[in-house]
C-alpha cells in the first residue's frame, strides 16, 4: 500500500529546503557596497593613458570580500543594459584596463579607493569604448549552505578614442493625444555617430493665447551608436479642451547645440492628474 504521509514528509522537507534558500538568497542579495561615481566619460588620443578613482565603501556590520570585474555591455531594445563576457564586443576593453587593488576585504563602515589604469595602443582604431565594472561580493556564510550567492554593484564607463565623429538624425517630433488621456511628446532620434548621445526635452505648454499653461522636462536620455530610439513622455497637468502649441527643447550633454520644435494640436477634451 503505497504511504501517503512518507510522501508528504519528504514533499514538506523539500519545500522547507527551498523555503531555507530562498529566506538566504532574500537576505543575502541585497548589495552591501556602496560604488562612486556610478558613471564615467572619458577621452583621451590613441596610444595615450587615462586613470580614474573608484570609492568603494562597505554599508554593512560585517566584512566584504570585493572583487573587480568588467564586462562589455549594451542596451536592449528595453533599454536595459545587457552585460557580456569581456572581449565579445567590437567596443570592449579587453586588454586595455588594470585595477588596483582588484581584491579587497573591508570591514564595516570602511571605505577602499580603486584606482584604475587605461592604456590605450598606438594603433587603437578611433570610436568609443564602453563598460561596465563590477565590484563582486560573495558571501561566505550563504556558500557554507551550498547556495552561491554573488552581488554586484557597478558602474559604466565610456571611453572615447579621439577624434570620435558624433553625428544624429532627429526623425520624428510631434505630439499624440489619446482620447481619455494626457498628451504625450514624441521624439525618435538616431545616432549615426561613433559614440553615445545623452539628451534631455524641455517642454512648454502654450494655450491659444500665448501663455504658458505647462512646463517641464523628461529624464536624461541615451542612445547609442547605431540605435534608434523613441523617447515619449506625457504631459501632466490641469489641461483643458482648446488648442495649444508644445514647444520642445532638445538638449545634447557637452555642446551648446539645441534643437527647438513648436508642434500644434488640439485637445479635445478636459483632463487632469
């Protein structure tokens, strides 16, 4: 006769088994370092050097034991960034970086400065490179239970190889307005340069009779050679049924170049937050 409660015994040990890892894995995920800055934009001429400092600091009551490591990466079509072993993509450092120190302990509260050293060949072809570096911590404790847990906690770099050719194409500017909705501001650019462009929208609403019912910007945004990306943002406000013009801004982070757009519509209907 086949025996139920042994079988729900072994399923009970099992789900706890499960139910222990997944208590471990909760409590040990959570990154316990701190890294600053969380970005860096560099150039320099191929065959030349760069350096740069990285804070590493231990939010935690016990020690960490930290790692250096990179990898190249890119975005997908999410925008989300998509990381690779080092040396897969045609941008990668492989190579070209060396940390010091690349393994670390530091105990609670303490804080390590990483210094690290770019050396770029004389023949390095001229373009952008990009990274991500991650400072890796393994818990010991969670290993002991036969689960490995690793955290990580990083930052991009972008190296420019001068001269870098930046060049984009603004496609489309305009303006949707869903019937029972707020408008929304769409703009779809094109990097057609060597490196990445970041930009940010200023925006301003102006009714029929000039005046400004509505200002604001969207986040910074980021495309990268070869992408081309849509940014749509929604104007949020008190906003009534008439016509209106929406006035955007395009600004480029390093040079003084705007692009301005003045788009017309009507709103149909009255709408706020």
């Amino acid at each position: 006769m086949f025996d139920w409660k042994k079988l729900i015994s072994k399923v009970s040990l099992i789900l706890g088994c499960m139910l222990l890892c997944l208590v471990f894995v909760t409590e040990f995920a959570a990154a316990s370092v701190l890294v600053e800055p969380g970005r860096f934009i560099l150039s320099c001429k191929p065959g030349a050097k760069n350096t740069g400092t990285i804070k590493v600091t231990n939010q935690s009551k016990k020690e960490a034991d930290v790692k250096a490591v990179i990898f190249d990466w890119t975005l997908d079509k999410n925008d989300k960034i998509v990381t690779t072993e080092l040396g897969t993509r045609q941008e990668s450092f492989k190579g070209m970086i060396k940390f010091n120190p690349q393994r670390f302990k530091l105990a609670p509260g303490a804080s390590q400065v990483v210094r690290f050293t770019i050396t770029t060949a004389a023949d390095t072809t001229v373009g952008e490179r990009r990274a991500i570096i991650f400072f890796e911590e393994t818990d010991e404790t969670v290993n002991a239970t036969g689960a490995k847990v690793i955290t990580q906690v990083g930052c991009t770099l972008y190296l420019g190889i001068t001269p870098v050719k930046m060049a984009f194409k603004m496609l489309t500017a305009k303006v949707e307005t869903p019937k029972n909705s707020f408008p929304s501001a769409i703009v779809e650019l094109k990097n057609e340069g060597m490196g990445h462009i970041r930009y940010l929208i200023k925006y301003r609403l102006i009714t029929e009779k000039g005046a400004v019912a509505l200002e604001g910007k969207s986040e910074e945004l980021v495309v990268l050679p070869g992408f081309q990306r849509n940014a749509k943002f929604p104007i949020k406000g008190k906003i009534s049924a008439g016509k209106y013009r929406l006035q955007l801004t395009v600004e480029f982070q390093g040079t003084d170049k705007k692009l301005e757009y003045s788009l017309p519509f009507n709103q149909n209907k009255s709408i706020s937050p």
